[in-house]
C-alpha cells in the first residue's frame, strides 16, 4: 500500500520526485508537477536556428531558379550547420537543422546548374541577340541548337 491507500504490486517503484511532491500536498497530476521527461517543454526552449536555416532553405529552393536563392540557400547552410551544432548541446531542433541544410544544399546546387545553363544558352544563341521580330529570334534560336 502506498501512501495514499492505494494497493500497488509489490514491483512497483515510484519516482522520488512524485513521492516528494505527493508529501509536500501538491497536485500530482498538474501539467508542472511531472518532473522531466513528460514530453513537455520548458518555454523557450526551442532552437531558433534551426528554425531559420529551415525556412530560408525552403526560400532558397523555391527561388533558386532566379539565382538568389543560392544566396538564401548559402545563409540557410550555414545557420543549418551552426544549429545543429548547438543541438548536440541541447538536444532540441535537431530535425529543423537537418532540413534546413538539405533544402539550403539543394537550393544553392539548383542555383548553381541555373547558371550554366544560362551561360551555355547565352553562348551558343548570341548570334540571335538583335533580331526584327520574335519569329526570327526564336527560329534564330532553333538554328543555333539544332546545328542546322
């Protein structure tokens, strides 16, 4: 029997914390009586960061096809990797930290394939820069990619 009357087997262990608080009259079942680890969050703890790195690399990504997302994505990877840096210290925004860094990689790869696109289309149609219409540009255009 506990020491509220309560049959409990005989295996049963109680955290010295619920036993203290129990003693003490407080609440056992108030949300700030549980002790550590009843999956509630002490306020402000959460990483910051990490939270940033993942919304610029999801920016990044979404703009890199006009070439400032690879600057989003840059800040984004480095605060990625800062924050998941302080996650090993604290064990919070572990998963936003990864995110941010994956969306930030791939947004300043995307950025960077942009770019050598452009500049193979710009070299390979610059003939076609000053035509009279946008008829003659665009067959100027085919001419020049498909060699004929």
């Amino acid at each position: 029997m506990n020491t509220q009357g309560i049959e409990t087997s005989p295996n049963h262990t109680e955290p010295a914390e619920a036993v203290a608080t129990r003693a003490a009259g407080a609440d056992p079942y108030s949300p700030g009586s549980q002790g550590r680890g009843n999956g509630m969050r002490a306020p402000g703890s959460r990483n910051g960061l990490a939270g940033a790195a993942m919304v610029l690399g999801v920016i990044g990504l979404s703009t890199s096809i006009v070439f400032i997302g690879g600057l989003f994505g840059v800040i984004g990877l480095v605060l990625g990797i800062v924050a998941l840096i302080t996650t090993k210290q604290t064990g919070i925004g572990r998963g936003k930290a990864i995110t941010g860094m994956v969306t930030s990689t791939i947004a300043i790869l995307v950025t960077v394939l942009v770019a050598i696109f452009m500049v193979w289309y710009a070299n390979n149609t610059q003939e076609c820069y000053r035509p009279d219409s946008f008829q003659q540009y665009k067959q100027c255009v085919h001419e020049q990619l498909t060699g004929n």
